[in-house]
C-alpha cells in the first residue's frame, strides 16, 4: 500500500548559514553604523536570539533574516514572529524568534481534516511530531499533496519517505 509522510522539518546548516549571511550584512549596513546588535542561533533550544537598541533596528535584522532564509530555500512561515520584544540591559531590547520544528498537534488535526473533507481515498494519521497518508494509488497521494501545499497551516511542510 502506498504511504508518504508529512513533515515540519528545515536544515540545521542551511539556517546556520542565512543567519550568518544576515550577520554579515547587519555589519556592513551604514544605519547600523556603531550599533550594539547581535544575532545568535541556539541550535539546541531551536532559538535565534536578537538583541539591538530599537524596534527599528529590531524590525530590520527581522527583515535582513527572513531575505536570507527566501534566499536559501527556507520557508520563513518556520520563524514564530509573534513574540513581543523585552528589555534587556540598559537601553537594548531582546526578541526571541523559536524555530518551529515538526508539526504541532493543532496543525496535524488541521491537515487531517483537510484530507478528510476533500473526498480522496486516503486513510491519514497522526504519528508523533508528522502525519503518515495511506492510500490504495499513487494519483491519491498526489492530489493530497497538491491538496497540502495549497492550504495554508501555519508551518512549511516537506513530503518525505514515498514508498509503493
């Protein structure tokens, strides 16, 4: 019976290297000329960490990092944007953007419905941090992958381990 998995997933060293392409540009930006800013990926708590001296300044480094993810194939949707900034010390603010990785629970029953109410004859299930789709012929497993990439889930989704 033919499966394939649904998957949360970006490249460790492909994010490594958009953030220090944004280092890098951050550095040589004249309006950022003797600034304090700093950009640090925390590869084990999946955490970019951003400390500069004001939401301007904050709101470009975003910028500068979501281009260079566009620019590397990273989907941005795997940057959570949503957390307000907080006081460091002195003057500088923190912004803590998380990385998702593997599908939350919500997104999961999400996709499962989707699949669910379009009518194909797929038989998906929630396995752990993906969602595995069985189907009886290959066309279904296709359309429900043209059915995934339209619908919008909150998360960058992959399509790994096709088997036949």
């Amino acid at each position: 019976m033919p499966t394939f998995d649904i998957v949360s997933k970006i490249d460790g060293q492909t994010l490594d290297n958009a953030i220090n392409t944004a280092k890098k540009e951050i550095l040589n930006r004249y309006d950022f000329n003797d600034s304090k800013s700093t950009i640090d990926l925390d590869k084990k708590s999946n955490t970019i960490t951003i400390v500069t001296e004001n939401d301007m300044r904050l709101k470009a480094i975003q910028d500068s990092i979501i281009s260079r993810m566009v620019k590397q194939n990273l989907d941005p949707k795997a940057l959570d944007l949503d957390q307000n900034p907080i006081a460091a010390s002195g003057n500088m603010i923190r912004k803590e953007l998380k990385i998702k990785e593997g599908i939350d629970k919500e997104a999961a029953k999400k996709i499962v419905k989707a699949i669910k109410d379009s009518g194909l004859k797929v038989q998906p299930s929630i396995m752990d941090d993906q969602v595995r789709v069985q189907g009886k012929k290959i066309d279904d497993l296709q359309a429900v992958i043209a059915l995934c990439r339209k619908g919008d889930f909150g998360q960058p989704l992959q399509y790994i381990n096709m088997r036949d």
